[in-house]
C-alpha cells in the first residue's frame, strides 16, 4: 500500500492526476471577473453566519465590483427552491420569484447573478434555461410580473455561485492576500481535502454549468489545490449529503439523511482526510451535524471538520476564526483543523457578545441545543 | 477505362476484397496506413465464438493477399487526393508523385475504439486498475506484457475479482453514440471463458444492459460462460471509484432485483464500442460519399445495396459500414468483389 500522501496527488500505479485534470478541464464555463450581484442563501447565514458574512469583506479586499439589496423596502426574497422542491409551489410562481430577483440586479445596474447557496444556483439555472425552451414564457413572465409587482425583468447574462467567484480569484487569493496555507505547521505535509461539491450545483447542468462538469467537478477540489492541500477523491464522492427536502422537512424521513452522511464517512475514511469542502448551506449543515448523530447512534467519531469555501477562504487569509469566520457554530469542532495549520485562536473569545461583551448565559443556550453544543463541550446528550 | 481497384485499408476485410477481386481477375491496389497488414485483429490472440487465433487467421490471410498476383500492396501509404468521375477516378498517394488511374475504389477503414475516458464515471485513464476490453485482451496474451497472467497495472497482483462492463460507449445518447457496437458482448464474454479457463477460481460478474449474442456460435458460447460460472447481472454501472489499496468499487443497479448494489473488484474490464475510424469524415470529403447519422459511411441503398457508397463506383466493407463480426466482414468482401465486378461488366463498351 502506499503512504498516505501519495493517494490522488500524483500520479501513481493507483490513481493518474494528470489524467483527472485533463477530464475536469473538458469542462470549462465562463465566470465574469467583476459586477456580481449577490443574492445570499436563506439557511446559509442562519447556522453558519460567518460564511455569508465574510462575502462582503472578502469581495472588498479583491477590490471587485458587486452589489445586494439588502434593503428593507426592496424585499429581497429567497429564491423558494424549499417550496419549488417541496412541492408546495408552481413553477410559474418559482419563475416570478427569479425574474423579480432579477429585475432587482437590473435595477442596480448588474448583469451577473451570483447566489451563495447551491439550490438557488439550480433554481435560477433552471429558470434561466426554461426562458430558452418556452417560446413565449418570456412574455407571459412580463405580464404577470408586472401585474404582482409593476416590475420589468430581462435575462441575466450570467448566473453563477459566489464558490465559482472564489475560485476565479483564488490564485490571486494565494498570492496577494493569504497567510495561511493548506499544509501541516509541523511536518509540511499538505493537508488532505475531500470537496463535496452540492448537487443542484454539478448535476443539474452537469455539461453547461459544473466548473469541470457532473464528475470530476473541480470548482472545489480547485481550492484545496491552489491553497496548497491536497485533493482526495474517494468512492462515495458523489455522493448526496442526504438532506433532499423530503428528507430534512419530514421527521420520519431524517434517519436517511443521517445514513447518506454516515455512508460518506465510512467511504472516506480510510484516505484519513483533515477536512470537508463544501459549497452549499445544506450539505454543510448535515455533514456536519450529522457526525455528532452518527456518534450518538452508533459511538464511532469521525469528526472531520467540515468548512464551506468562503470560511476556508477566511481561515486562510488570517481572519478571526471567532470573531469573523464563525467556526464555534460548528458541530465539528474545527480547533484540530486550525492547530494542523498553525493558526492561533483564543477559545474563551468563542462565544463573546457585541463589542466583546461576556454573554453570561451561554453555556445555559449550548447545553440546551444539543447539535450546536454537544459535541464542541464533549459531551453526550442523554 | 481502368479496371484497377484501389482498396482503402489494409485489415481482413480490405485483404479479403483483395482476394476475391484476384480470384475474379481483377487488379487491385491495397492501401494500407500502417507499416503491416491485419488491421486490429493482428492484436487479438483469440476470437469469438470458436476460440480461434486472430493472429493466425490474419497471417493465413496475409499469405493469400502476398500471393495474389493481381495484387499490389503498399504498406504505409496514405490515399491523398482523389477526383475524376466513375470509372475514370485518378488517385495519389502519398509516397509517390504519381497518380493511379482506377475504375473503382473499397473504403475498408475499419474502426476505431470509443475512447473510454469519456464516459467518465467509469475513471478510465485516472483509476489504473479500470481498463479496456482491448487492454484485456493484450494481458491475456501470451505473447502480451504479462506473459497471458492477468496481472492488474497497479501493483501486478493476479486479478481473482473482476468486473466487465458492457455497453462503454455504445447505446449512450448522451455521448452521441445510440447504436449498437454489435461485437463486444461477444468478445467480452470470450474473454470471460478464457479466464476461467485460466483462473477457475476467479470471479467474474459481467454488467451489462442485454445481452446481444446473435451470431452463429455466439448464444452457445454465451451460455459456455454461464456454465463455466461467470455471473451476469443486469443493470448499467453507474460510476467507479478507487479504494486506497488500489482495488476499484462498484456501485450498480440489479434491474431484475430491484435494488441498488455495489461491489469491490481487482480489476475492472470496460467492454468499449467502437467508433467510425478516426479519418472517416476526410476520406468522405476526399471521394465525395456521404457519412450517415452515426459517422460510419453512409450506403446507397442500406437493404439492396448495403456495400455501395452513396456514389458510384465506390464500395464500403467491413466495418467502414458499421461494427460486426469477423465472418460478417469476410462475407462483405466477398461482396464487394461481386459488386465491383457487376460494376465493370454494365460499363458501356465505348468507356473502356
């Protein structure tokens, strides 16, 4: 067997990389240098804030032009994929939801939809490429959007994921702005990701819209590299994190979600990987809370951090893990992560309140939400 | 008006055509590409379904064409450049600053192997140990790289557990290719016997989607197969990943259970279509015959004149036309040589 660190990275008796470059590269989409107009996740910032709010900040060092409309008064909405996916809502609704998203990006002047969460990113494709396949969807959409809100739309000229802005820049990410690199503090080894890539994100428009398309999708694995670490592909790498809206809305349903992820780690596991990359709000959500119910179902700990993109950016360019970044939301605790690399962080500042002010009652607020707490103070919930 | 033939493709059905034209008494000019005779079959240390030598029947073959004397061969030449009208066609080559008169030309180009890195689910060309049927075949060679032992690329290890994928490249609408590459079926399941042979201990599972065994010989080897203990399970692959000991996972559907499986392998065998040959669309151009919808050469009439091109005077064989069998592309020949010759004979007499 191999040592470890051969696995996936060269080419090898096992695995050829360069082979596995040259079919990601058969799959090459344009992403605009500048004029992103942003359109954040519903779920994203709810259970891991920092990685929406460093969007922003980390837009702003890169000098780039972009744009939300945060305003009260522009109602900018979620894109309703739950509902569209959920089967609650009509297409014809999900169509009216975009094309006013869109006509809001028109408004500032932006041409470029770039939306932080993957099922938008297929909601919006999917709309996008229905305008294409309907002759006189176009006109109706006009009309009704006009009549629900006295509003004009056009088709947008691109619609991407802020992961594929990231990527567009992250060399000069790298080069510029980064002090931290994906490499063992200690031994110089490259630390191992493993990417999980959303599946609304690659495998809706595999051909057209996957940086690298359905199977060797390396909008992702294209980070860990350029930063250093090193790419790990395993036999269940494709494999859905189990949410689906059917599962994650039904109670009964969630112990599938939990064997999906479950299934992932076992997978995973022998290529002893130091952490997971994600780009959608949903897979980071249960591939991370689902390691802490893995371990209360069956006792086995994987604990493999998982970060998505834009707080694996973050940790990178030295920002504050608490104060910025936001890891203490995480189930996984993320600390081992950050000793591998080198980088410092004061737990007792985890958990500080505005302007640093103590929050007496927080041990009380962790103890009683058990996948936000339980795992991070080592702890079974009974 | 010349009654010389000239024959694109130097492989069994090209020799064949020549060999029949001989026997009719007609001239013919064999050009062939590489520097040897025997096309792919060269390659191929048995076929299917009676566990011949290929090697031998292309050496038979080659012994005949060699001792034709109505035939010239030339060997690492390339037809470049063709213009006149039938049966007054003017062609050159490449090695020589000359042109040839010919009253009739055989395309028997062949075939190409599909490129299985592009069904990329399969990781062929990035997981070492997934391999193609023609990569299988060199390895149970005896003359081949590992002696005939079925030594995986990885780490040399004897292969006990193997998996053969059916249908890489054929039937597949999203790659572009919905036909039928006809032959693989057959010759992975040849390849199957001969490892059991060799190995009767291994375990073989062949996924396919049907099984499509239609030939003369070929449902009888396919149930020699079944009894020699190979498993088929019907159900497309979905995708391949790579264990850290190199050993290949598989993960499918059984369409006759129901339900989803996956399995772990030493090695993967992926059973490839095949393709029109890679020059197909320039030697259509250069003669002017058409290329039907799936890139083989188009025929002038696919039920009563099935080896005519799609003009006059030029003749496809083999699997220019589309993939089949050995004998088939003998019979093809065969063929030809008979439509060349009722060609020649309704030429006005005034044309020659």
């Amino acid at each position: 067997m191999l040592p470890q660190d051969e696995y996936m990275t060269r080419q090898t008796k096992i695995y050829n990389a360069e082979a596995r470059e040259n079919t990601w590269r058969r799959y090459i989409k344009e992403i605009p240098d500048d004029g992103y107009f942003l359109l954040p996740s519903c779920v994203l910032a709810v259970g891991y804030p920092g990685a929406e709010v460093m969007q922003p900040r980390l837009l702003d060092i890169l000098d780039l032009d972009w744009n939300w409309n945060l305003k009260p008064e522009a109602m900018c909405t979620c894109c309703s994929g739950i509902a569209y996916h959920g089967d609650v809502s009509t297409i014809e609704s999900t169509l009216l939801t975009t094309a006013r998203l869109w006509s809001l990006a028109q408004e500032a002047g932006y041409e470029t939809i770039a939306v932080s969460c993957v099922t938008s990113f297929g909601i919006h494709s999917e709309c996008f490429d229905l305008y294409h396949e309907e002759p006189g969807l176009k006109q109706k959409m006009d009309k009704l959007l006009m009549e629900a809100c006295g509003r004009k739309f056009e088709l947008p000229r691109y619609i991407i994921h802020v992961s594929d802005v990231i990527y567009k820049h992250r060399l000069r990410l790298r080069d510029e702005f980064m002090t931290y690199q994906l490499v063992d503090k200690d031994s110089g080894r490259p630390l191992r990701g493993v990417d999980h890539v959303g599946c609304h994100y690659n495998k809706l428009f595999p051909l057209e819209r996957s940086l690298g398309g359905g199977e060797y999708c390396e909008v992702l694995s294209g980070l860990v590299k350029a930063w250093a670490g090193k790419e790990i592909d395993y036999p269940e790498r494709r494999h859905c994190c189990g949410m689906g809206f059917r599962q994650c809305m039904l109670t009964p349903n969630r112990g599938f979600t939990a064997a999906c992820v479950n299934k992932k780690m076992v997978s995973m596991e022998p290529f002893e990987p130091d952490f997971i990359l994600t780009n959608c709000p949903g897979c980071e959500v249960y591939l991370d809370k689902e390691q802490w119910a893995i371990k209360e179902l069956n006792g086995k700990e994987y604990f493999i951090p998982v970060l998505t993109y834009m707080e694996l950016a973050g940790l990178l360019l030295g920002w504050d893990p608490y104060d910025i970044v936001g890891i203490q939301f995480h189930t996984v605790p993320v600390e081992p992560l950050l000793d591998k690399i080198g980088i410092p962080y004061d737990e007792s500042k985890a958990w500080l309140g505005k302007d640093g002010q103590t929050l007496s009652w927080i041990d009380e607020i962790l103890r009683a939400t058990p996948a936000a707490g339980a795992a991070r103070m080592g702890e079974t919930i009974s | 008006m010349s009654r010389k033939v000239i024959i694109l493709g130097g492989g069994v059905a090209g020799m064949q055509a020549a060999i029949a034209l001989n026997d009719l008494g007609t001239e013919s000019i064999l050009v062939e590409k590489e520097p040897e005779l025997g096309g792919r079959v060269k390659n191929y240390d048995k076929i299917f379904p009676f566990f011949q030598s290929g090697k031998e029947l292309v050496k038979d073959l080659e012994k005949r064409v060699r001792g034709a004397h109505l035939v010239e061969i030339k060997l690492g030449t390339t037809v470049t450049h063709v213009e006149g009208q039938p049966p007054h066609f003017q062609v050159r080559l490449d090695t020589g600053n000359y042109e040839i008169s010919a009253g009739a030309i055989v395309v028997a180009t062949g075939f190409e192997p599909f490129d299985a890195s592009l069904q990329e689910e399969y990781g062929y060309g990035i997981y070492q140990n997934v391999i193609t049927a023609t990569e299988l075949e060199s390895l149970l060679d005896p003359e081949g790289p590992t002696n005939g032992e079925l030594r995986r690329p990885s780490d040399g290890k004897i292969a006990q557990r193997i998996a053969i994928v059916f249908c890489v490249g054929s039937r597949n609408e999203k790659l572009g290719h919905n036909y039928c590459s006809r032959i693989c079926c057959s010759f992975s399941t040849k390849q199957a016997i001969e490892i059991k042979k060799k190995y009767p201990d291994a375990r073989i599972v062949c996924f396919y989607i049907d099984i499509r065994t239609y030939g003369r010989g070929f449902e009888e080897m396919y149930r020699q197969a079944q009894e020699a203990g190979v498993n088929y399970i019907r159900g497309r692959v979905a995708e391949c990943g790579v264990l850290p000991n190199g050993d290949i996972t598989i993960r499918v559907e059984d369409t006759f259970l129901g339900k989803p499986m996956q399995g772990v392998f030493d090695l993967v065998s992926l059973s490839h279509g095949m393709t029109p040959c890679l020059d197909a669309p320039k030697i259509a151009t250069m003669l002017g015959i058409r290329l039907a919808e799936d890139g083989f050469f188009d025929c002038m009439d696919k039920e009563l004149y099935a080896n005519d091109a799609t003009e006059d005077g030029i003749f496809l064989a083999g699997a220019a036309i589309g993939m089949k069998p050995i004998p088939d592309c003998i019979a093809d020949s065969n063929a030809v040589a008979a439509r060349v010759a009722a060609f020649f004979a309704k030429m006005p007499k005034e044309t020659e």
